[in-house]
C-alpha cells in the first residue's frame, strides 16, 4: 500500500480494535504457583490509548484469551468494547460492527499472528507488530517499529492521531 493510501484508511478509523498479547504485551504468558496469570503492560501504550479516545476514536479489543486482568485494563483505559474469550474473531468482529454502528472501512484493527488475519483483511485499516509472522505483515497497511508490548499501541496511536489531524489539539494540554 502506497503512503497516500495508507494515510487516507488511517484517517477512516472510527474504531480501533486490538488484540492483547503479543500487542498490548510482549506475548509472553506469565503463571503464578497458583495459577493465576499475570502480564505486564505498558504505561506509554496506556496513555496513547486514552489521548486516541480522547480525540473521538473509539477503542475495543478482540482477544482469544479470558482474563479479568484484561478486563480490569480494559475499564482503567476506559476501552469502549470488550471481548473476551473469541475463538472466532471474525464473527466477533461482525457482531461489533453491529455494536458499534460502523462499517469495516471505518475500523481498524492491529494483530500478530494468524487467528488475526480474518479481521485483518476485512477491516480498512490492519496493523502487526514486527514480530509477527510473515503473512500477518504482508496483510498489513502498517507495521510498527517498535514491538508488542514495548510501546507498539503508542506507536499507532501517535500515528493516527497524526493522520486524522488531531496530534496538536491532543497535545496542547500538555505543551502549555
């Protein structure tokens, strides 16, 4: 996808959806002697969802796996959709189509692996983190810098903000 083009799908995005590990995290899965699962997520990430929200985009999230972790996340980052537990993530997708009263060229939707794929080739705008495999990248308009969990959600959202004009009112606040 050309520049231009990549630029105008950003700028399309209404809703920006997520899976969580390998994007929000680093994918790694951490278990307690307990079992109870932990992950660390990134503080820079956080905030660049909620300046992306802040600037009219609506967030959600389409992940595999069931976590209250990720729900305690999802509320502090004030996620507007959550779904856990999608085995598949197409007809889930659909679903928040309906939900959110867009259509898929006004979604975006950033993955890094296969079971992304269906999403990804259906929204307007799809985005991988560089650790994913090839055919995740080659599907693609967008692919960060820098890795999931490591500032990758950043990344995006700075981009999009960029794209849809919206960087320097999102940052006057803290510019004074």
């Amino acid at each position: 996808m050309g520049l231009v083009k990549m630029v105008e799908s950003a700028k399309s995005v209404r809703l920006m959806i997520f899976d969580v590990d390998g994007v929000m995290t680093d994918g790694s899965l951490y278990y307690t002697d307990t079992g109870e699962e932990v992950k660390a997520f990134n503080s820079l990430d956080g905030h660049g969802l909620k300046m992306l929200r802040a600037s009219g985009v609506r967030l959600a999230i389409i992940t595999g796996r069931t976590s209250a972790l990720v729900a305690n996340r999802a509320a502090h980052l004030g996620i507007d959709y959550l779904h856990q537990g999608a085995h598949d993530k197409l007809a889930v997708f659909e679903q928040l189509l309906q939900e959110a009263g867009v259509s898929a060229a006004e979604c975006g939707y950033m993955g890094d692996d296969v079971v992304d794929l269906p999403v990804m080739r259906r929204v307007g705008f799809a985005v991988a983190v560089p650790e994913s495999p090839e055919l995740v990248l080659q599907a693609s308009h967008y692919v960060t810098g820098r890795g999931g969990g490591c500032g990758a959600v950043r990344e995006l959202c700075e981009y999009l903000l960029q794209a849809q004009g919206n960087w320097e009112r999102v940052m006057a606040p803290y510019l004074r």
